[in-house]
C-alpha cells in the first residue's frame, strides 16, 4: 500500500525554496503527499526587500484539530522552515502522537547558512530544532546548521575532514538515527557527511561544487534524500543522485542566468529535469527490490 506522507513547510510566492520545490520532488519520486504550510510568504527571505510575512501557526492548529477528529494517520513526516519555535514545539507533539506512530521523522533543521541565522530566528528557534532533531529517524543539516546544533564553531571553508567527522559523531549523539550533512562548501568541492544506523558507518561522498550558493538547494537535496529514504533505498545511494541531479540543475541555471541576464535570488531552474529524477528514482527502487 502507498505511504501517507507529510510535509511541514512554508509556501514562498517567489524564490523556489521550502514547499514549492519539495512538492514536485517528492511527487516524481512517487510520494503520496499531504502539506502543513508554517508560513505564506511573497518571497523568500534570502535577499528580496520588504517581504511578507504570514505567520501560519493558527492554520496550522485548525488543519491539525481536523486531522485528528478524520482520524488522519502518517508513515512519514518530512519538517522544513518552521515559522516560530512554538510550531516546531507542536509538531515535536504530534511526531509522537497515535496519528503518528511509527512515522519516520525527517528533519531538515532550516535555520541558517553561510554562517548566519536567517532572518527573524532566535536561540529558542535553535534549542526547538535540536529538540526535534533528538527523537528523529534522519536529520539533514548543511554545515551551519550542524555546527549550532551541536554548539560547534568551524568555518566551513577552513573545516577539515576530521573535524566534520566530530561534528557528524556529535549528530549522532544528539540522537537521531541517521544523519547527513547536506554539504560542507570547501574549495572547489561540496563535501557530503553521512552517519548509517544500518551499518554504523561514517563517510564522506564529494561533489563538484558548482557556482555559489543558490537558495533551495537544500530543500532540493532534502526532498531527494528524504523519498528515497522512505521508499528504502540506500542513503549513500540517494546521497549520489541527489548531488549528481543537483548539480545539473545548477549548471543549467548558470548558464540560463547568464544567458537571460536574470538574478540567482530566483533560485534554481530544475523543471526540466524532473522527468529525469523520476526515472533515476524508479531505477534504485527496482535495485532495492522496493517496487510496488
Ligand atoms: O531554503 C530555506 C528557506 C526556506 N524558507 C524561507 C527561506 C529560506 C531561506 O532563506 O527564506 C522562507
């Protein structure tokens, strides 16, 4: 029988961040998918001035209260961009409610990048994360992230592979399962850190790293990483096909960009290889044996 999956995420008017990426992901890898937005914005919060901001915590009460009294059950449920730490507080509730039980819990803690907090999140916003973060199946961090979840302080282009491997072991302490990095910016490369409850094993998959940072890889990476997940394939293999796919994406965006003279802060121009990603997908399941 398909799986009832979950995502918590906000809804962005422009950039191509948060939901609107992770819907079409999560769909062409064959998710069957219900959404809790945190927050409608008219843009993301990486660079557009004067945004808009609906806070979405009192929707996302009453979407919660009616899927309670439906009875509504989840296999999995996949965290983004929280709002305030009181939404993440909330879901923290209801990963461990009987609607719930035996979900697999995904949490991308989104909070922060190239060193910094994004916009309007506070420390309480970061102890609520690591809360979460403690009872969940898989967490996928970018380096930042990883480093104020575990009160770490390496600047990411001087880290060495020892030194994300304390932080990786550090991760794991907190308590998830899994973990993966979801990308250490060092030179020319994007180095991808991985924890495997499966087998206990530790390592490291390296990328090319393609221009600067654009806005929604990490939800891009993250929407990859978690289908595969559920569906049961290998996280080292879904760590391979989302940084192989991803790259391409942003290979074609650059040169796109440069050719159409447009702005990065519109993020990443994925469409066309969407129909792709499904294929690759299909194919690891049929490896795995998890075709149904
Ligand atoms: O990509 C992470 C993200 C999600 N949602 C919003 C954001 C960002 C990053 O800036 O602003 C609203």
């Amino acid at each position: 029988m398909q799986k009832s999956n979950l995502i918590v995420s906000d809804l962005s008017g422009i950039g191509k961040v948060a939901l609107t990426p992770m819907i079409s992901i999560a769909s062409v890898a064959g998710l069957d998918l219900s959404i809790l937005p945190t927050a409608i914005l008219s843009s993301h919060t990486g660079g557009f001035p004067k945004v808009y901001i609906d806070d979405y915590s009192e929707g996302m009460n009453a979407f919660l209260k009616q899927w309670k009294e439906l009875d509504i059950k989840f296999d999995s449920i996949i965290t983004s961009y929280f709002k305030t730490a009181k939404q993440i507080e909330t879901i923290r509730a209801f990963s461990k409610s009987k609607q719930a039980k035996n979900a697999k819990l995904i949490v991308d803690p989104v909070m922060a990048d190239s060193g910094k907090l994004y916009k309007g999140f506070s420390d309480e916003h970061v102890r609520g994360l690591r809360e979460l973060c403690k009872g969940a199946d898989l967490i996928i961090p970018n380096f930042t992230e990883a480093n104020l979840l575990t009160d770490s302080n390496y600047d990411e282009e001087a880290a060495s592979d020892a030194d994300i491997i304390k932080v990786l072991k550090k991760l794991k302490k907190l308590g998830s399962k899994n973990v993966v990095i979801s990308s250490v910016a060092r030179n020319e490369e994007i180095i991808i850190a991985y924890y495997t409850e499966k087998n206990d094993d530790f390592g490291f998959i390296k990328a090319e790293r393609v221009g600067d940072k654009f806005f929604g890889t990490g939800d891009m990476f993250t929407a990859i990483i978690a289908s595969c997940f559920i569906q049961g394939i290998d996280l080292k293999e879904a760590i391979k096909l989302a940084s192989e796919w991803i790259s391409k994406c942003l290979r074609h965006s650059l040169k796109l960009n440069e050719k159409q003279n447009r702005n990065k802060i519109y993020g990443i121009s994925y469409e066309l290889y969407l129909a792709d990603l499904a294929q690759k997908i299909t194919e690891l399941k049929m490896e795995e044996n998890n075709y149904e």
